[in-house]
C-alpha cells in the first residue's frame, strides 16, 4: 500500500502566517488522486482540496493544494482563526486509500 | 442538504461483534459509493472498505478481510458495517463517508462518527 507521510507532526502559527504543510508518497500517486481534510476535534473530516489542486466549492481561497507524483502541499496563506485544527491528507489513486498521519496547526 | 446520521456509541466484549449503522438524506442514495474509515486514539484514518450503493458490491481493506462486512438497505437509505472478533485494537471512531462510484473519487461528505469501545 502507498504510506503517506506528513511533516512535521504539529506547527506552531500566529494568525495571519503563511503555513506549508507537506504531504510525501511512499510510491507515485496515480493522476494526483490527493486529497487533504481539515479535522477539529470531536468533528469529522472536512474535505478542502482534491486532485491535489483542486478546491471544493465552498472552502476559501486561502487554502491551496499542489504537487504532483509523490510530494504534495497544502498551503494555506493567512491563517484565520478558525483555521487551527488537523490536516490530513489522502491517496486515492490506489486501493487501499491511504492517509497520512496528519499536521496539526497549533497557536 | 447531504447529511448522514450514525448509530450511537458502543461498549462491546472481547470477541463481540458490532454492527453500525450510517442513514443517508439529501441525496439519492443509490447513485453514491459508501466507505467506511475508522480513527483509533492518537491514530491516523483508515481505510476499511466500501460498498457500490447501487448494486451491492464491496471492496474490503486486506487488514479487515474476513471481519469486516458492509451492508446496505436502499429503501432505508442506510449502510451498515459490521466488525467481528472485536480485539482491543479495534476501539476507535467509525465513520461512514460518500464517494462518488469510481475507485478515484475524494471522501466528499461525511458521517458525524460512532464510538465503539471494546473492554473486558
């Protein structure tokens, strides 16, 4: 299976920072099948981006994805408060779908 | 809008099964694909299969083949999951979450999450 990595665990921000979180495939992704989630506690998942640079409707343009092949990044350009929480992302391109450890954004 | 709604937290013996239930609303329910994904404590997401809502079909994770089975009623608008042989181990978060029905399609909406507890 594809194993995901993510660094650093947790990153320390003040809001309006620039934060680049980092997301490396063990394997290549097949067509940049990557997707990164926001998770606040006790809350689900939250899709934001998908094919590693596509934004869903309804997430602000702060949040950008790129990369492709096996290094990919979520880039999220002035933090807003509500913005501290855990990003994860996802390879879907090969079963199993794989998630990386996540990143938390911390204050 | 797309909503999903689990069944309430579990507390289940060693070697117990479980069967959890994800109702879906706000959609049709038979042109979506079905996952589920677990979160032990201070763990990653994992992926443990899906169903074809349409047809029935499944895709298990090779770590749950043979204890895991997915299910789905289409006039409830309800998938299910069920674990057997509860270890420790599998104490955690179950979450239900829509795909579109290509294998390459993002986790788009997902369940609130049910908590199973396996103890002694």
């Amino acid at each position: 299976e594809i194993v995901l990595t993510q660094s650093p665990g947790t990153m320390s921000f003040s809001p309006g920072d620039r934060a680049t979180l980092s997301c490396r495939a063990s394997q290549t992704v097949r067509t940049n099948y990557v997707a990164w989630y926001q998770q606040k506690p006790g809350q689900a998942p939250r899709l934001l981006i998908y094919e590693a640079s596509i934004r869903r409707t309804g997430i602000p343009d702060r949040f950008s994805g790129s990369g492709s092949g096996t290094d990919f990044t979520l880039t999220i350009s002035r933090l807003e408060p509500e913005d501290f929480a855990v990003y994860y992302c996802q390879q879907y391109g090969r079963s199993p779908e794989t998630f990386g450890q996540g990143t938390k954004l911390e204050l | 809008q797309v909503q999903f709604g689990q069944s309430g937290a579990e507390v289940k013996n060693l070697g117990a099964s479980v069967k959890v239930s994800c109702k879906a609303s706000g959609y049709t329910f038979t042109n979506y694909a079905m996952h589920w994904v677990r979160q032990a404590p201070g763990q990653r997401l994992e992926w443990m299969g899906w169903i074809n809502s349409g047809n029935g079909n499944t895709k298990y994770s090779q770590k749950f083949q043979g204890r895991v089975t997915i299910t789905r009623d289409t006039s409830a608008t309800t998938a299910y999951m069920e674990l057997s042989s509860l270890r420790y181990e599998d104490t955690a978060v179950y979450y239900c979450a829509r795909s579109g029905f290509s294998s390459s399609t993002p986790f788009d909406y997902w369940g609130q999450g049910t908590l199973v507890t396996v103890s002694s």
